[in-house]
C-alpha cells in the first residue's frame, strides 16, 4: 500500500515534468526559428542567388566570347571589321561584370565548391583579359596631366567634321570661333561652306581651302603668319590631304609639319581595305622628315584597331588621347556609348599640353577635338604617355 501510494505521488509529478520537458523543446507555432534553422535557410537562398547569378553572367559573356572570335577572324570580313570597334565597351562591361562576381562571393564567404568556381572565373576572366589587353580601358583615365610648368610657346589645333549636310553656317562660325585655336582643320567642306563661311577669313587670313562636292573636301584655317600649305592627293584611292608647315617664330622653335586627313570610312565592301592602305600612306608622309610631325583628323578608326596600331608604330606617333580621357567624337552626344575615330597624333619630341572634345552643334554628327602642344619645349614625356599600343617606347631605336 504505502509502494502503491508513492508512484501515485511520483506518477504525476514525473508526467508534468514531463509535459514541462515536451513544451520546451518543441518551438512555438508563434516563435521564431532556431539560429541552426535561419542559417540553413540563408544557405539556400544564397545558394539560389548565386545559381542564378551564374546563369545570368555567363548569359552576359557571350556577346564578349563573340567580340573575341570575331578579333580573330576579321581580316577577310567587313562586318566583323566594323564590329572590332566596339572591343572597348566590351571590356568595360566584362570588368564590371567580375567585379560584381567577386563582390557577390565575397559576401557568400566563397561557399560554392571550387570547381564551380574555376569554372565560372576561367568563363568570365578568358574574354575579359584578352579584351582589356587589347582595348587598354585603363588608358581613358586622366593620368598624363602631369607637368606644371607652362608652355613656352602654346600651339593650339581643332579638328571638326562640319557633315556634309550641316549647312547652319551661323552656328558652325560660332562653334569655331569658340574653339579660339591657333589652326582649325574643317572636314567633309563643299564649295556651299566655303560660301557661307566667307567671314572667317578675317580671323584666320592665312588659311587653305579645298572644298568638294563628295565628303573628301577639306580646309585648314590658321591665324598663323607665315604658314605654307600644300595639297595632297596619294595612294590609288586619290585621298586628299592637306599639309602646312607652321614656321619657326612664335608658335614653335623650329618648323612643325601638319597634315589634316579624312579617310574612307568602313562599309560592307570591304572599304575598311582603303582605309588601311590609307594610314600607311600617312605613316610614309610621316617618315619621310625628320620634323615634328601631327596628324590630325577623322581617321574612322578606333584605337584599338589593328589597322591604327601598325599605323601608330610604323610612324612613330603620340596617340594624345591616351591618358587624358576617352574622348568618344561619333557619333555625336553619346559620350562612352560612343567611339573614339578622330584623333590628334603626334611625334615624340612635341610635349602634349591639353586634349579635349565636345560639341555644340546637334547639326554634325562628330563631336570636335582640340589639342594643344608647347612647341617651345622638347618633351620630357611622362612614361605612360610615351608608349605606343605594344607597350614599347615610340620612335625607339
């Protein structure tokens, strides 16, 4: 009797305890989660998250993997030449892309199994390195601005394509007036600008013009006393240029030559051929002294193209936009969206001052540039800027 009566008091006693027990263990409908519970879940959505991240990258280097193929096989195909211009923006997509990737995993604390990720970096990083190493985006930083002292004799060059159909003569007077450059080389000019442009001649008197009915027309405006100039027509395309000579005195210690070009522009007929030929004429006019040489113009070249990198070698020059900015001319108003195909070049011992574009004219469809070069002083040239598109030093022995 008395076992009997103490299970019953140790019967209950047990059962509540046990209930008690039960009760703490189990989470409340109402509660939140174990920490062991959240953690799982956040794996899961991390691990989705990055499922997805991966298919939607990869997706996004296609276009760059395309670029890379069609680097490698252009030489016989017009569409693909045409399409070489746009290896810049690729290489800025695809940088921000594995930026965004290595942020992404970062924050995931690099769960993802290793092959899994060997797989996902050698996708982004293959198109991505060959790209920059040959579209150099690095070189649209503004680095070069690295010299204090001022210009002994500051020597200041525009270069515009007016468009063969901009006829706003008003405007395109007030556009060059802003420039305020010692020489203005005006491109695809017809007899029609001539006219209308009639009253530039009273602050560029020394000036040359040779206007055509087709876009090759092209003028030189220079307030420059002294200035000698002389039309070209090379090569078995007939391409126009002109040269000038700007003399020893005030704007240089010793003569500057000048050559102001407009080359044929790539088109599905396999143009892009002439044009080539083209620059290796001017890269001939440039050798052919041993003067400071510019050329200037709308060459319809990127330059990243192989055609404007054997140019840039053979002759020796100075591409100034390097260093200083991208400096997109067309078409005209789209900033980075657009490309970079006039340019200002220029022989090592000229010490590059200033490089800009812009436009004011919705009428053309390039945006204008202008440099300006000291011609009183050799240049001691920053290393960046010395350095033609292989890396070697320009005019080397």
């Amino acid at each position: 009797m008395e076992r009997s009566r103490v299970s019953e008091r140790r019967g209950p006693k047990r059962f509540s305890e046990c209930c008690e027990t039960r009760c703490l263990s189990k989470p409340s409908r109402s509660g939140s989660m174990g920490p062991k519970t959240k953690a799982k879940k956040e794996r899961r959505c991390w691990t989705a998250g990055l499922g997805v991240w991966f298919t939607l990258s990869i997706l996004a280097s296609i276009p760059a993997w395309a670029a890379m193929y069609v680097h490698r096989n252009w030489s016989d195909n017009s569409l693909f030449e045409m399409a070489n211009h746009t290896h810049w923006h690729f290489a800025l997509g695809m940088l921000c892309v594995c930026l965004l990737d290595v942020v992404l995993r970062w924050l995931n604390h690099w769960r993802a199994p290793w092959i899994s990720r060997t797989l996902h970096a050698a996708i982004l990083l293959i198109p991505t390195v060959y790209l920059c190493a040959l579209a150099e985006p690095w070189t649209a930083l503004k680095l070069a601005d690295w010299r204090t002292d001022k210009p002994t004799k500051p020597l200041s060059i525009a270069s515009w394509n007016v468009f063969i159909q901009n006829h706003e003569f008003d405007t395109i007077e007030k556009t060059i007036e802003s420039l305020d450059a010692d020489v203005v080389l005006l491109i695809e000019v017809t007899p029609e600008h001539r006219k209308g442009l009639m009253t530039l001649d009273k602050k560029y008197p020394y000036s040359k013009w040779s206007p055509r009915s087709n876009t090759q027309g092209l003028a030189i405006l220079s307030r420059i006393p002294g200035i000698k100039f002389q039309e070209r027509i090379t090569g078995p395309s007939q391409m126009l240029s002109l040269e000038a000579v700007i003399p020893k005195g005030d704007y240089a210690d010793e003569p500057i030559r000048l050559l102001g070009v407009h080359t044929a522009s790539p088109n599905r007929n396999g143009r892009f051929r002439v044009r080539d030929e083209q620059l290796l004429e001017i890269a001939s006019w440039v050798q052919q002294s041993d003067l400071e040489s510019i050329v200037i113009g709308d060459l319809n070249i990127t330059p990243w193209s192989d055609g404007f990198g054997r140019l840039i070698r053979q002759a020796g020059l100075i591409d100034t936009r390097r260093y200083r900015g991208f400096f997109a001319t067309w078409p005209c108003g789209l900033g980075v969206v657009g490309i970079p195909i006039d340019h200002a070049l220029v022989t090592p011992g000229l010490r590059v001052i200033d490089r800009e574009s812009g436009f004011t004219n919705i009428d053309s469809d390039h945006q204008w540039i202008r440099m300006c070069v000291d011609g009183g002083t050799k240049a001691d040239r920053n290393p960046l800027d010395s350095r033609d598109d292989t890396g070697k030093s320009s005019r080397s022995p």
